[in-house]
C-alpha cells in the first residue's frame, strides 16, 4: 500500500498539474498559422468566414478563435492558367475579398503589417490577419507589382508554386526533370526579386522551390526565409518536404520551417491506403470523374466516412515531424503552416482550425516546456519577421 502510494506522489511530483495545464499553455501563446488556403476555397466561392463553414470548410472565424489562432496569414493563390494581365490582377481582387470581411467584422478581425502590429491585436483578443501571396507568377514578372502587394500588406512571397516561373524553377518541376527554363534556380532576375524582398522587408518563402532555387536563395538573402507549409523529407519523402541539408541550412539561416498538416505531407503510407481504398471503389470514382465540377475527396468522406477516417495518419505523426526538426537543428526554427483550406485530408484529431490545442496538448506529453511551446507556435515566426523589417 505504502509502495503504491509513493508512485502516485511521485507522478504527481514529476508531472505537476501538465495535463490540465495544456489549455493555459495554449491560450497564453501567441499562435500564428502561416499558410491557410480558405481564401481561395471558400472565400472567393462566396463563403464568408464570419458565417458558420463547419462541413464546407476548415476554416471560419468562429473555430479561428475556438482554436486560438491569433495570427493567420491567408494565402492569395491562383493556378499557372493565370499569367500577364491576369494573375496579378486576381491576387489583387483576392485581397479585396478579404479586406471587405475585415471591414464588416472590426471587433474580430484585424490586418497587420507588423509584427508590433500583431501583439497589439492580439493583446486586443482579436485576429491579427496577414497576407501571404502563394506563386511568384503572380507577380508576372513584374518588380513594381511586388512593391504594390507589399504596400497592401503582403508579409511573404512563396517564389513558386508547383509552376516554375521565368526566373525560378519549382519543387514539382526540378523533381520531375520538366525544366522549362534554361537551368535549374534563381537566374539574375530571380536573385534581383530575392535581394528588393529583402529590403523591402518581405519574407521570402521557399515551400514549392526546387532544391536548386533553395540553395540560391540560401546563397542571395540576407535575412531569414521560412517554409510556410513544408515537413520532412526524411519521414515522408515527398518532393515538397525538405532535406535534412535544407533544414540545416534555414537553422544557419536563422529561419523557420513551418510544418504543413496534410496527410501525404505527413505520413509516407498514406498514399498507399487511399490508392487500395479507391481500387476498391472503382467503378464509382470512374463514374464520379465523369461529372464536371464534384469533389471526390468530399464525396468518398461524406459516404464512407469510417474507411476514409482510418485512412488518416495518427496526429502523432505530424508531433514526429516537429520533433524531427527541433532534435536536428533546435526548437528555434520550427512552427506550424497547417494548408488548411488547401489540403483534402490532415491527421486524426486535427479535423480543422478548432483543434489547434490538440497539438499544443500532444507537445506537453512529449516534454516540451512552455517556452519551447510558445517558440513553435508562433514566437518562431515572429522573430524571423522580425528579422525582415527594415
């Protein structure tokens, strides 16, 4: 009796009050989410996020605060079927878009173009909103329309997307052997965007760069980069995650990688469960591609929602990658770009933007202190933008 009432003490002594002491955790830090696509796939399909999207969306305003999210960078994206004269013009009319929520919900929502600016919203208990523009193409090659998205609040450019620009080759590209430049990289336009970015004091987003562009821009900046949605390549050797030398090089960098939640991202078998899984559902998904316009991820998850959940990979996967960065170059340079909004599938207990504390939660029972914790979920960040102002 004696044996097992000391054991209990000294559980109580080791790991005083932890489990309860998560939430606290959660709420006191500043959580920035740098990479969230609801603009795109909601917003501009005449969704507003003030309304309840639970069902359509990851993302509305409402689950933003349940989740304490108190900084969001929103993603201004178009595809490569947008060029001169028009992808330029739509990241302005995205941008417009989101503005015009702000506006009708003051007492919510905020933009900033500080990181001053940001604890003094988030001070405030309102959401400190940002603008990350998703494909250097949207610029169009064109410096003066970087100056302009930068002056309506832009805080980063991802220099690619999956398609290569005219002067910086794409991680979908440079791993398919599809160079549609002359070489692989940043040539001198693309080392010019690098050096005005820096300053300007944009942030310089290397997630969808090919590893040549990488080690360009490693070589061009002087001031930190990010990933806003990237994991590890060691784990999920995905061609958009990065090396073990490019993770090392962001740390020299004194940047951050900021973990991206979707599943394929996250998880190296995931691909394979949901190929079987659609095999056995063939017939279906060859009928479902033949109607125009259905979303067949929806779908699937909507008639088998039990085959498609057990599909998911486990959230102490996604834990497993921000473990991976901090035991190889520290806690310093890792945080979160979920892709929310811009991803089909993310691990079990992260459905959408409400569940954010349960990663909070995960990184008490592994160990994490509360400085560490507030590092990754936002303060990291914050530090490098920082680092960026001129």
């Amino acid at each position: 009796m004696k044996y097992f009432l000391l054991l209990f003490l000294l559980l109580i002594l080791v790991n005083p009050g932890k489990a309860q002491d998560f939430q606290k955790w959660h709420e006191k830090a500043i959580l920035v989410d740098t990479h969230n696509d609801v603009l795109y796939g909601a917003i501009m399909e005449g969704m507003p996020i003030e309304k309840d999207l639970t069902g359509k969306a990851h993302t509305d305003l409402k689950r933003l605060q349940k989740g304490g999210v108190d900084a969001q960078v929103f993603a201004v994206w178009c595809d490569e079927t947008y060029g001169k004269n028009t992808a330029f013009k739509y990241a302005n009319t995205e941008i417009d878009s989101l503005e015009a929520i702000a506006q009708r919900n003051p007492d919510k929502m905020v933009f900033v173009n500080t990181p001053s600016d940001l604890r003094k919203v988030v001070k405030h208990k309102k959401l400190a909103a940002m603008i990350g523009v998703e494909g250097g193409h949207m610029i169009e090659d064109n410096i003066t329309y970087l100056d302009s998205l930068f002056h309506r609040g832009v805080c980063y450019l991802t220099l690619t997307w999956n398609n290569s620009t005219s002067w910086a080759t794409s991680s979908r590209d440079e791993s398919t052997g599809k160079i549609p430049n002359p070489q692989k990289g940043l040539n001198d336009f693309g080392r010019k965007i690098v050096k005005h970015m820096n300053e300007l004091g944009m942030l310089i987003d290397v997630s969808h760069v090919g590893e040549q562009t990488f080690y360009d821009v490693i070589q061009t900046t002087t001031k930190p980069i990010i990933a806003s949605h990237s994991s590890v390549y060691a784990i999920c050797p995905h061609h958009r995650n990065l090396k073990d030398n490019q993770i090392k090089a962001i740390a020299k960098n004194k940047g951050v990688i900021q973990v991206n939640f979707a599943s394929d991202f996250i998880d190296p078998d995931y691909d394979k469960r949901t190929k079987i899984f659609l095999d056995a559902h063939k017939p279906e998904l060859d009928s479902l591609e033949k109607i125009s316009g259905i979303d067949v991820a929806s779908y699937f998850t909507k008639k088998y929602p039990t085959e498609t959940y057990a599909l998911r990979p486990p959230l102490s996967l996604l834990l497993d990658h921000i473990d991976y960065i901090v035991k190889l170059v520290g806690v310093n340079h890792v945080g979160l770009g979920s892709d929310f909004d811009g991803i089909s599938s993310s691990p079990k207990d992260i459905e959408d933007v409400s569940q954010f504390p349960n990663i909070t939660k995960g990184l008490v029972e592994r160990g994490y202190r509360k400085r560490d914790i507030q590092k990754i979920l936002g303060g990291n960040f914050i530090r490098a933008w920082e680092a960026n102002q001129p």
